[in-house]
C-alpha cells in the first residue's frame, strides 16, 4: 500500500466504523428493510455518493481491512432452501456481516445477502483448495452470525470474525502520530454440537462460545470423552493449541459410526 494513500483509507474505516447503523449513507428506505428482513439487496445506492470525494472516499475505504479477503474469489451461496449456487465473485464484509456478489443484473453491479438470507457461503480462494465454508448460526443474545466452520461432522468448531477499531497512538511531547488508527481483526471460537430432535429442519443451528480447556474441549465428546483423552495424549496434542483441538474434533467426527 502506498504510504500517501493510508490517511484516506483510515479515514474511510473511521466513518465506517463510527456509524456502522447507516451502513453506508447511500442506503434508501428499502434497502434498509430488505436488509432487516434477510433479503438480498443490491449496492446501487451505497454508490450513489453525494461529491467526487466521497465517492473516492468509499472506494479507498472499501480496501481497508473490511474484509475476510478484499479479493473478489469464486465461491458458492448456500440459500436457506435448495442446492448450492456457484458464483464468479463474492466476498465477505467484516464490517456489516454480509456477503457480496458480483451480480451484472443489479444496478452497481454487487448484490448483497445479509446473515438472514443465507444457510452459508463458501469461499474458494485457491485452485484445488476446499476453500473456506460459512454457515449461520444462532448465538444466544448475538443473534445470527455467519461463522466459518473449521470441521465437518456432528462436532464443528465455528470461527467468528469482526474487527477492532485500535486508535492512533500519539507521542504527547513531540506532537507525532507515532501509530496511526487501523483496524485489527479478532476472532472467538464457537462450538455446534447435534441438534436436538425436535428441532425443526430449517432451523439455524445452535452454536455457544467454547474455551480451549481440556474440560471444556472433552466435555464435547460425551461417552468418548476418555477416548478422545488418549488420543490427544498419544498424540501430544496440547488443549490451548487450535489446530491441534480441530485434529482431535476430525478425529472424534471420523470414528462415528454413519448415521441412518
């Protein structure tokens, strides 16, 4: 990144950040409602900026780190009913919690989907590479979020992201920025564990915070708990260690017998 460029950008994310409920001024009454309701919507409004500076404004600030990958990826939408749905372009907005997909049928040209559009997406962001999978979840008092899903099977351990506005550090006796604002992104780990069986099929999946302890992460595998305890010690795999918890999770996942 170009050093003279960085004051604009971070000035981008700062009003981003501050004013997160109008998510970008350019949304009209409609847009707004088809948001709250889970619908998808397009960006033609979110580019309808008043001046040529703000309108570079949003573009600068479009680069920040709003997103999972700034890069537009091939990837796939999960709708909350039917198949999988392959599209050309999409990423993931940190910022608003919601997908964007290049779609030349809307006006400007990226069609939205908020959390309550979608069962999950998926990002392809290299050949022959699995790529990374969202689904949504029900997380208590949050409400729905889209969370990445770090392993397959009855227990998934979930990623969530946002971002952390971290402000600019100044030296009082020189005057300086020695820092300037930026954001940083943050993460928390989730856990789903199999639905209940009156739950209804449409349902979004429950997911709750989980703390990697050696209680809290075998607590997870029920009656295979001592199992799982010998694996991980055969295997030195360490219980504050994440990439070794997600070794033990495929294990535990791969040991079930198939279901019905």
């Amino acid at each position: 990144m170009r050093p003279s460029a960085l004051p604009g950008l971070l000035l981008g994310a700062l009003l981003l950040a501050t004013a997160p409920a109008r998510a970008q001024s350019g949304l009209n009454s409609k847009d707004l409602e088809d948001i709250s309701h889970g619908r998808p919507t397009s960006t033609h409004n979110l580019n309808q900026a008043n001046t040529a500076d703000e309108r570079a404004l949003a573009a600068e600030a479009a680069h920040v780190a709003h997103y999972y990958d700034p890069d537009w990826v091939p990837g796939a939408l999960l709708p909350i009913k039917g198949e999988e749905q392959p599209v050309p372009g999409l990423r993931y907005n940190l910022v608003h919690h919601w997908v964007e997909v290049q779609d030349a049928a809307v006006p400007g040209g990226v069609r939205l989907y908020p959390v309550g559009s979608l069962r999950g997406f998926v990002l392809n962001n290299a050949p022959g590479r699995p790529g990374h999978r969202f689904g949504a979840y029900r997380v208590g008092d949050a409400g729905r979020l889209l969370l990445e899903e770090l392993t397959e099977g009855p227990v998934r351990l979930l990623l969530g992201y946002d971002l952390e506005l971290v402000g600019a550090v100044r030296n009082a006796a020189i005057g300086v920025e020695t820092q300037a604002a930026q954001f940083r992104r943050t993460s928390e780990l989730y856990v789903a564990t199999p639905a209940r069986p009156q739950a209804q099929p449409l349902a979004q999946p429950l997911a709750q915070p989980l703390a990697l302890s050696q209680r809290a992460v075998l607590r997870l595998f029920g009656a295979a708990e001592g199992d799982m305890a010998v694996y991980a010690r055969q295997h030195s795999l360490r219980y504050d260690n994440l990439t070794e918890m997600v070794q033990l999770v495929d294990h535990f996942n791969a040991t079930l017998p198939p279901g019905p």
